[in-house]
C-alpha cells in the first residue's frame, strides 16, 4: 500500500526552497544497458524489465495529451518563477505528463543543475500516473541514479512518499520500485538495500521481479549473508516472493553450505505453495543431495517428471553422485538409466561416479569394465576418472593395472596431478615396493609434480619402517628441491627418531619447527612424550606432558592414553590411578584402551589381582571389554601359569562371539606347549587356520619348542617344512630349538644342512646357538668340531661365556684329557671370564673321577675351589719333575 502524508498540509512557502537535491544531465535516454540480469545458473530464467513494465502499466490510465504534442520545445517563458509558481504550474500539467517534463527541461536549461526536490518528485509522479511516459520516469531515475546523487536514497523515498500524498497522487508505488531497479542496475548495490528496507518501513509493496534482482546481484557480488538478510525481512513483511525468490535463496544458502537453511526455506516456500520451476526443482533437489537426503532427493526428481518437467543432464548427474557416496550404486544404475531413456547421453562424469560407486563396494573389477566400455563407446575418460581408477587400483594392490592406467594416461596427453602420483605411491610402499616407488618419486621430482604432501607419504613410511638414515636423506632431497618441510614432516621425523630410540635427534627437531615459525601440536609433543617412555625416561616424558599444557595445547585422548601407557611400560603400573583421577578432571574419558593398559601393565609386573580389580572396574564403568583386553587377560594368565583362567576367558569369548586375534591365540598355544600339552595346542593351532588367520614366526617357535620338549623332533621339523612353503620367515630361535633337537638325538647331518640353511637366509648364530652346537658335539663325543665352534665364535666376533667353557671342560673331563682342561681353565681367565661354581665344579670332580675318589655330596663352594687349587698346583707339578 503506498502511505501517503496528510492531504491538507500547506504548500510550500517561498522561503522554504529545497534546492538540496542535485539533478546532473537529466535526459530521456538512460546510460545503462537495458539487458535484465540472469538467473545465477540458467539463461532460461532471465527478467525481462520491459515485459515487467508492461504488466505493472496494463492497468495505468491513459493521459489527456494528444500524441502528436510537440516534445522537444521547453515551455518555461523569460520570467521570474517563485516556489509556488514552480508547483503550481507543474500541477497544472498533472494530466499532462509530457508537458510537465517539457516545463522541468526548460526550468533545467535555465537554471542548470540545481532542482528543487519538489519538483523533481512531482514530475516523477506525473510521469508514472501515466502507463505511456513510465520509460520517461524509469529514464530519469536511471541518469539521477549513475549521476551525482547526493540524497540518500531512504531520503528520496520518503520525499516521494510525501510528495505523493501531499499532491493526491494516486497509490502508485511503481515509481519507488522503478528507483530500486535503477539502483540494482547502476551497480549500487547498497543503495538499493537501503530503497528496499525504506520501502518495507513505509509499507510499499516491492515488485517481486525486481526484489529477484536484487537478490541475484547481492548473491554475484558474495554479499550472501546480507541477501539472506533481506530475504528475512522480507518474509516477516509477508512479501514472500516466488519460485526464482526461492531459487535464488536457496542459491546462495548452497554456495556457503547452509544446507539447513536451504531447506528451511524450500519447506517454507511449499507450505506458501509456491510451485516450482525446473530450475527450482534443480536447486530443491542439489540440497537434497548435499544433505545428504537421497530419498528426498529421488522423490523431488519423481515429483518433477510428475509434473511434466525435463530433469537436465546436471540433475541427474547431482542424484547419481549422491546415490555413489551412499554406496546405493543399484539406484545410481537405475537412474542412470532413465537418464540415458529420456534422451540424455551417457557422458563422462556419470561414468565416473558409477566407477566410482564400484570401487567404494569393493568391485573394482566392474569399475574397470565400464571404463573400457566407455572407451569403446567413445568417450574421453578426463582426469578425474583417471584418478578414481589409479586410487582404487593402489588401495587393493593391482599395482600393475595402476600402472598401466597411469601410462595410458599420459598417452592421451593427460597430465599426471599431485592426487594420482600420491596414489602410486602409497600403493607402492604398502607392498614395500621400494624400488619402483623410489623410480616414480624420481620422475615426479623431475617434472616438478612432486610436493610436500609426496615428500611426507614417502617420510612416513620410511620412519614407520625404522629406516631413519633414508628418510634423513630425502630430508636433505626436499631441501635441495627447495620443498619447505611442514609440520607434518616435523612429526614424520620425530616419530622415526623416537621409534630408534634417538631421543636427543627428536626433541632437536623441536628446535627446528620453532625457527620455520611453525607451531608444535598435540601430535608433535605426544609423539614425544611416547618416544621418552619408550626409552624409559619416565620424568622428560611427563615434563614435556606440562609443557605441552603450559602452552595451552589441549592434550587429547591419545596423548591421555599415551601417558597412561608410557607409565605402564616403565612399571609404574600403580602410580596411573591418581594420574587418570587427574585426567578425567580435565574431561578425559576413559575407554577400553586405557583400561587394556593398566591391565597389560598390572599382569607384567606379577600383579594379578590388581590387574583382575581393573578388569571388574572397566566393566562396572559401562566399558565393554574388547578382543584386545581379552588377549591382555589370556595372555597375562597364560605368563603367570593360570591356564585355567585363560580358558575361561576364552569360553567367555566365544559365547559372546567375539572373533580372537592371532595375539590371543599366540598366548594359549604358549601356555599349553609349556605344560607339554600339544594335543590342545594343535587344536588352537588347526581352529586358527580354520577362521583364516595366518600363525605368526612367535606361534610355530612355540609349537616347534612344544615338540621338541616332547622329544617329537619329527613334528617339531614338519611344522618347519610347512613354514617354509607358506613363506614364514624361520627366526634363528626357530633354528636353534630345531638344532639343539636333532643334535641331543645324534643327527649330525641334518644339524648340518639346518645350520647351513639359516646361514643361506643370512641369519646369524648369537651366543645361544653356540652354546646349544658345543654341547650337543660335546655329548656326542665331538669334542674337536666343538672346539672348531668355538674358533667360528671368536671369528665371528661372538661373546664367549662361561657355560661354553664349562661344556667343553666337562667334555675334556669325561674324555679323561685332564690338561685340556686345566689349559680352557687358564685360556677362560685370560678372556677376562671369571670361573663360576659350575666350573671348580667340573674341574674337582674330574679330578676325583681319575683318581676313583668318591665325591662327597653338600660339599661348599669353597671347598670345592680349595681342592681344585690343589690339584691344580699338583698338577703343575708334576709336568715340571717330567
């Protein structure tokens, strides 16, 4: 409704000339283009100003003037006009439009640019009574607009509103509504927010069309927030728009990702029963998607072929995608479908999305198919299809497919990204495909594709794998190719330091985060505090805790649980109740991890009741046990000898259904070759085959030690064969059980080949395996290929102990050659080795034994090392009389 002051207010009196208000250039022909504004994402949805106008002027009245009135000449004569006869004759053109403007030209000419504000809105008003002058009065509101104007444009709409009623114009607010179409067009887009909320306040109805085009251009020019704004105020006035009011909002509530929002306002606007448009289904259903809301999505998309609309090729391509990333890929190819039956192509990107949906199922295979059927079909696979396919190649490990996607790639002339050689490589090196992972890290470095995102897959995975020297070199790579390490790389190194046990290297790299002005995060001071409870230094590990929080960096759960571990690990399994009491005071929440911890903790220390008071406590606290605390108590019952209870938790475990780990089966299959009872250890070993699981090297040195403690060599070497073609790498305890075996049963030659073939695998006999060859030679009798092992000691650098020399002075004993070993005696002082009980031991009763003296039972340590000195010097003795 357009309000209007009081008809009976006085005219104007002379003194009170407004001549504030500044006209420049005032002509008939607008400098603006008269093209409407687009809809932001179609063509098809353009405002037509001109057929706007003609619809508001349908039901304008028609003037007195005759057309053919002369519209050039001015009409103002060579006298003095005051105020009131300005208006006054202004009014007397009322019904006149064309000569109104002819008398304001004139009084323009001869006054130049100054212009009462009275008579220039009541030339406006004039000429918007009229349907045949409004493009006059849109003309001249577009010049003042672009010109130099001074009043604000709240003030202008007021003036007009009063002048309206002061004059007894009728209610026209077409003329308010032709000033904020000049506003949006002349690109004074605050000015025209500024008309819009006058207009609102004065209860002038603003035309929808032109409300459209404000909007659209608030939304082009990113002033979303003050577009959604205007839109509000809109909707409280009860002036709710159309269908592309909508679309446009719901626009712009997308392009910030207010997705709630879009689909308030969609809500609203259909409870208002606005009908929507195809564009406008397009916007309803692309917030439907990003939601994500699949079934609204494909129930706008029905509701819309309902209703005659033609879904275009970007809508179905938005529904297709939103079925991929809920990995519905039916309804993706069934959509797909009926886009291809309306007459729409299959074209690239949907091909892609259905590839896509493929591989996020697990079925590569099918994705690999529809690519070579689209190759066939002859569409061009872009690059993000090539990356879909090389990603999802690299995740299941067909490097080889990978590979070959990657060179036909490059063939169609498809520069490789970032994204795709970061793919490759991942997959390289989770096969441990060193070689071909270094090759393509070369070339990428060549082209200068390479960035730190590459530099830090190839970082991690070589700190991960403890090869701390090579990462320290593509350290020096990057700085060469002058690729700025980021924190992220930081922590890489630090992780690969603390893992060696370098702590001094890790906690420099600190220094080096500080001087390239980066902040160290949580993970950069848990990695940390982890790498010093690894090394034991329980103090630095909690110093760094505080420091950590001095410098206001919220530890999150991981660190909580890294401390809690760390102090397990160090033994101080007893101290971490008042440390989680702290924790939990900070708003830690204890889960099965920490719990799993403690427990861990309590049961290596020897504390089995504490560690079972933790378990009672964890599930009296609402924490479910899981497969990893179960293999904590099993294993922990298992290590302090109470089988019994670990099969309790076992049965426990397999009522609930809960799958166990090879850890868990690892503990019982120990705990029962320990007690000699094989028969149940095979039973877990052939129950663990059979639920696909793979036995660890720690499971068959358990059963091969189970056997061979029996006596069942046989079995022991079975098992060996069976590691061997299963691809098991063998350890050298492995070899050292199977050796130790086979020797006690006298089979030199297949100790032999065993020893022979661990030498092949490069394994490297320690001080055990030594000791384990000399005894077994020594009980056979082999007292010179026992002494020829103790040369390939020394060789091989070994440390040489007491219980080598005791053995092959027992042999020497046994064979009678008491100056053997009086002489490996001597040669043990001179290594350095201190002679035990055990030694005198064997020295005295070999003594005894060649002199058929009966050995006294009880006899003391210092006894016996008082008759070896005597022999001994006796001995000496006599070889000096000789």
């Amino acid at each position: 409704m357009w309000m209007r002051s009081s008809t009976n207010l006085p005219s104007i009196p002379r003194y009170k000339l407004r001549f504030f208000l500044q006209l420049n250039n005032l002509c008939t022909k607008s400098r603006i283009p008269t093209e409407p504004i687009p809809d932001p994402e179609s063509k098809n949805s353009e405002i037509d100003v001109e057929e706007v106008s003609s619809a508001i002027d349908s039901d304008e009245s028609s003037c007195d003037e005759s057309p053919d009135t002369n519209f050039t000449e001015p009409i103002v004569r060579d006298f003095l006009l005051t105020s009131r006869d300005i208006v006054d004759t202004i009014l007397s053109y009322k019904r006149q439009p064309k000569k109104a403007l002819m008398f304001f030209r004139g009084l323009e000419r001869k006054w130049g640019s100054e212009r009462t504000v009275d008579a220039f809105c009541l030339v406006l008003l004039i000429l918007t009574s009229c349907s045949e002058t409004h493009g006059v009065a849109r003309n001249l509101l577009s010049d003042y607009v672009v010109g130099d104007s001074r009043a604000a444009p709240s003030a202008l709409v007021e003036l007009l509103e009063e002048s309206g009623g002061r004059y007894k114009f009728k209610s026209h607010p077409q003329i308010v509504n032709y000033l904020l179409n000049s506003y949006v067009r002349a690109n004074k887009i605050k000015d025209a927010v500024d008309c819009f909320k006058t207009m609102l306040k004065h209860n002038i109805d603003p035309r929808i069309p032109f409300v459209n085009m404000l909007l659209t251009a608030m939304v082009r020019r990113k002033m979303i927030d003050d577009a959604l704004d205007v839109f509000d105020e809109m909707v409280r006035r009860k002036v709710h728009g159309d269908c592309f009011t909508i679309q446009v909002v719901m626009y712009a509530c997308l392009k910030q990702g207010k997705i709630d929002k879009a689909e308030k306002y969609f809500r609203e606007a259909r409870a208002r029963g606005v009908e929507l448009d195809a564009v406008g289904y397009s916007f309803a259903i692309q917030f439907a998607c990003e939601l994500p809301n699949l079934n609204l999505a494909c129930s706008l998309l029905k509701e819309m072929k309902h209703k005659g609309l033609v879904p275009s090729k970007g809508t179905y391509q938005c529904v297709i995608g939103a079925c991929v990333k809920q990995v519905n890929v039916i309804e993706a190819r069934r959509l797909k479908d009926e886009m291809v039956n309306s007459g729409i192509p299959m074209n690239t990107m949907v091909a892609t999305s259905l590839m896509k949906g493929y591989c996020m199922q697990g079925d590569v295979t099918s994705a690999l198919q529809l690519f070579n059927e689209i190759v066939e079909a002859g569409l061009t696979p872009n690059k993000v299809t090539f990356s879909v396919l090389i990603d999802w190649c690299s995740k299941i490990g067909n490097m080889e497919k990978a590979c070959e996607l990657y060179s036909q790639m490059k063939l169609m002339g498809i520069q490789p990204t970032t994204f795709i050689v970061n793919y490759l490589l991942k997959g390289f090196l989770k096969l441990d495909l060193l070689e071909d992972a270094n090759r393509l890290f070369d070339e990428v470095v060549e082209h200068g594709i390479a960035n730190v995102v590459t530099c830090n897959i190839f970082l991690s995975w070589l700190c991960n794998q403890g090869k701390v020297n090579e990462a320290c070199n593509l350290w020096d790579k990057m700085m060469g190719m002058g690729i700025v390490p980021s924190l992220v790389s930081y922590n890489h190194m630090i992780l690969g330091y603390s893992r060696k046990g370098h702590m001094d290297e890790a906690y420099s790299l600190m220094n080096g985060i500080l001087k390239r002005n980066l902040k160290p995060n949580v993970f950069t001071y848990t990695l940390l505090i982890d790498g010093f409870f690894r090394k034991g230094d329980s103090k630095h590990a909690l110093d760094l805790f505080d420091q950590m929080v001095a410098a206001k960096i919220v530890p999150t759960d991981f660190t909580f649980n890294t401390v809690i571990n760390g102090l397990c690990k160090v033994g101080w399994t007893s101290e971490t109740g008042d440390m989680l009491n702290k924790f939990v005071q900070k708003g830690f929440i204890p889960t099965s991890m920490t719990y799993n911890s403690i427990i861990d903790g309590f049961f290596k220390e020897g504390a089995v009741d504490k560690a079972l008071s933790v378990y009672k406590e964890m599930s009296e606290n609402g924490i479910s046990p899981n497969v990893i605390t179960y293999t904590s108590l099993i294993n922990g019952f298992c290590k302090s000898n109470n089988i019994d209870l670990a099969l309790e938790v076992y049965d426990e475990v397999i009522n609930k259904d809960i799958k166990l780990d090879i850890t868990a089966y690892g503990a019982l299959i120990d705990g029962f070759c320990k007690q000699q009872d094989m028969e149940n250890a095979c039973k877990l070993f052939s129950e663990l085959l059979e639920l696909g699981l793979s036995p660890s090297t720690i499971i068959y040195n358990s059963m091969i030690s189970g056997f061979r403690n029996l006596k069942n060599m046989e079995a022991a070497l079975k098992l060996h064969k069976k590691m061997i073609s299963q691809k098991i790498p063998c350890d050298l305890q492995i070899y050292t059980t199977l050796i130790d075996g086979f020797l006690e049963e006298g089979k030199l030659i297949l100790v032999s080949n065993l020893y022979s073939e661990m030498l092949a695998k490069g394994i490297v006999p320690d001080i055990v395996m030594c000791t384990v060859f000399i005894n077994g030679l020594r009980k056979r009798g082999q007292l010179e290929n026992a002494h020829k092992c103790l040369q390939e000691m020394d060789g091989n650098n070994a440390a040489t102990t007491v219980l080598v020399y005791n053995i092959l002075i027992a042999g020497h004993f046994r064979e009678g050659n008491l100056q053997e070993a009086i002489r490996l005696h001597d040669e043990m002082l001179d290594r350095g080795l201190v002679p035990d009980d055990s030694t005198f031991d064997n020295l005295v009763n070999g003594k005894l034994k060649g002199l058929n003296t009966p050995i006294r039972a009880g006899r003391t340590p210092i006894y016996t090392r008082t008759l070896f000195h005597g022999f001994r010097s006796n001995l000496i003795g006599a070889k000096s009389d000789e």
